[in-house]
C-alpha cells in the first residue's frame, strides 16, 4: 500500500526532471494523504507532458457515487489491467505521481512505527499512476481523480511492509505515458539499489503534520 508520500522539489527542478514545458504549480509538503489536490503528469491530446491537480483516490466514470474513490486510491500491479475499476485507466489515462519519498508502517509488536523511504541519489521519484474522469449526474460536477499502482515489496521494503508503490526510472516515463503492449513489465518492484529507508517520528501518523521534521531520521536511542 502508498497511503502517504512527500514532494518538496522545487517545481522548476521537477519541471526540468519531467521534462514540462510548463512549471508546475505546488507548494512543498512533506506528509501528503489522500485529498483532493495531489499533482500529477499526464499526455495531453497533443502528446505533450502536463502537470494537473487531480484528487487522490480514484473515481471510475461509471461510478455512481464520488465516495467510492475512498477506496481506491492504490490500485494492484497484478489485478489493474482486469480489475473493473481500473481497466479502463490502464488502458487509456495513464499518468505519473511525482514525489521525493514516501512513508510506510512496519508492525513490531503492538505498536507500528513508521518509515520513510526515497531515492539514495536524491533525485525525485514517479509513482506509475493512473487518471479518471467522474461527472455528477444530479449536479454536472466533474472530479479528475487517480490512483498510484502498488506492487510486491523489494528487499528494502520487505522487513517494512509487503507493498510499495511501482516506481517508474526516468528511461520509462515516456513508455508508461505512450503506452504499448509492454506495459505490464513496468510494473515491478524497484531494484534495492535505488532506494533507502530510515525510521522516522511519530509525529507523522498525524496527516495535520506538514514541515520537515516528517522527513527527519528518528535519532537513535541511548
């Protein structure tokens, strides 16, 4: 599961790292939920890159109600090209989730503590995502919503969790996007050698926390 992740990269660096003739709008954050306002890239019609403003948490077109995108904001590497709800988005609306890490909860004991994983070199990352459109039939209200793919965890998320979102290297932003016969085989785990992990504070549990100390290695114990 990716049920919280940051972005803090200044938006002229990620506008250069994802190549969008545009820069995108956003503020850094450092302890990102679920909610209506994550960025996102996608192709526009014209085949060119756009970063937009999609809620976090997937409404399929045939839904009749926006709450189901509760429940979807992580959709399974294994089951997303079949599964009813993400079919369609797998096929069509594909897009990237730009981030400098994420968070993840390893249970010891009673108690969960909580980890915070990114690139060893520094560079953002891209969770391989996917985008719906929603219209409201009762009120027209149109939602542009997402999920982020999930996929087994590597050997540095396996002592965390079982799952960690699919992050895409930049060589395969393009073919994520584009899209092909191919697509599948995007979809799996990072190699161990991009990515590290530390524990972090409490503190993080609480989404109303958002600064940097969320990204703080927890000091160790005397």
């Amino acid at each position: 599961m990716c049920g919280r992740y940051s972005l803090y990269t200044d938006p002229e660096a990620l506008a250069e790292h994802f190549e969008l003739d545009a820069v995108p709008r956003w503020t850094a954050r450092y302890n990102i939920a679920p909610s209506p306002d994550i960025l996102a890239i996608g192709l526009t019609r014209e085949g060119q890159r756009r970063a937009s403003h999609l809620r976090w948490g997937l409404v399929p077109a045939w839904a009749h109600d926006a709450s189901i995108g509760h429940k979807m904001i992580n959709a399974r590497a294994e089951t997303v090209a079949d599964k009813p709800a993400f079919r369609r988005a797998f096929r069509e609306h594909r897009c990237l989730v730009p981030a400098d890490g994420f968070f993840e909860w390893k249970r010891t004991g009673k108690t969960r503590e909580p980890w915070y994983i990114r690139r060893r070199d520094g560079r953002p990352m891209a969770f391989a995502g996917l985008w719906e459109r929603w219209t409201d039939r009762a009120s027209g209200e149109r939602i542009a919503s997402c999920a982020i793919i999930t996929t087994a965890a590597n050997g540095v998320l396996a002592p965390i969790h079982d799952r960690m979102p699919v992050i895409l290297e930049r060589e395969a932003y393009a073919a994520w996007l584009d899209g092909g016969e191919e697509l599948q085989s995007l979809l799996e785990p990072a190699d161990d050698a991009v990515l590290e992990a530390y524990r972090v504070d409490a503190r993080v549990n609480n989404p109303r926390h958002e600064d940097p100390d969320c990204i703080r290695p927890l000091k160790a114990e005397n």
